[in-house]
C-alpha cells in the first residue's frame, strides 16, 4: 500500500489488512507456523517489544487478538490478570500469547519463561488453555508448545 492511511481507499486498506493477516476473526489456527505468521503480520518491524493474546473458541477459532502490553527495546511488563480478563470476557476457551524481541533473537528468556509459567497457571485455574506462547524475531519464531515448554496445570 503506498498511500498513507488517510489517503488509502476502503478498498486499498482491507487488501493491504489482508494480505499482512491470514487469520481472522472466525479461522481456526491448526499449528505454531499460523500463529507466527500471524503475530508476524501484527508485530513485523516493532522496535519496541510488544506483547499479545489470541483469543481462541474450543475448536480453536480465532475470536479476537488483542496487542495488551508494549515496553521498551529489551522488555515488556506483562501482567497475567489483565490476560485472564480478556479471555473471560471474550468467552475464550484457549490462548495462544505472543511478543516480538526486537533484537531479532529468538531464545525466550528467563522473564519469558516464568511469565508464561505464571499465565499457564492462571488460566488454567479458570479451565482455559494456553496453547502456545510464541516469539517473534524478524523471519524466525519460537514456539514453547513445539519445544515441549507447556504443561497442564501451569508447570513450566
């Protein structure tokens, strides 16, 4: 799209909305590689890291993804009870979080790891999943699901 947003016709803008997100609101996600390519349509080329929720049906349907925290170069502050919120609200049944490091690598953190510890078990207090938690570094992702980072009940 090469007008900016207040000169782009509605027509220009839904093609361009489309193109850079495959899933919307009503697709299912069936592996990480959806996920990623989708968070890399919302995050592609944030300088800042910027964290956000997929809220998912039973099935896996896409309900609403939603951009919650946004930090500095190296970190965001996340806070699980805001996520928690957003899923009830949303009717969600599963959740797939997601952020970007800006620095390109991938390796999740310890901050990462215990974040995603802490959302897994407070969800699941709720009978709500989280699927996966994926990062975003430019063309690469990581995928904690993929890499056997998720268990039931909140274990990291």
């Amino acid at each position: 799209m090469d007008a900016t947003l207040t000169e782009a016709s509605d027509e220009a803008f839904l093609e361009e909305y489309s193109r850079r997100f495959e899933i919307v609101s009503g697709d299912a996600f069936n592996n990480a590689q959806q996920v990623a390519r989708h968070l890399q349509g919302l995050l592609g080329g944030a300088r800042r890291e910027t964290f956000v929720a997929l809220y998912l049906t039973q099935k896996n349907v896409l309900i609403d993804s939603e951009i919650l925290f946004t930090g500095t170069v190296n970190q965001a502050a996340v806070y699980p009870r805001e996520i928690v919120r957003s899923a009830l609200l949303k009717d969600a049944s599963n959740v797939i979080c997601g952020h970007n490091h800006p620095s390109g690598n991938i390796k999740p953190s310890n901050d990462d790891i215990e974040i995603t510890r802490k959302l897994n078990k407070a969800l699941d207090l709720l009978d709500i999943t989280l699927l996966d938690h994926v990062i975003i570094g430019g063309d690469k992702w990581f995928s904690f699901a993929d890499h056997n980072l998720l268990q039931k009940g909140g274990q990291p």
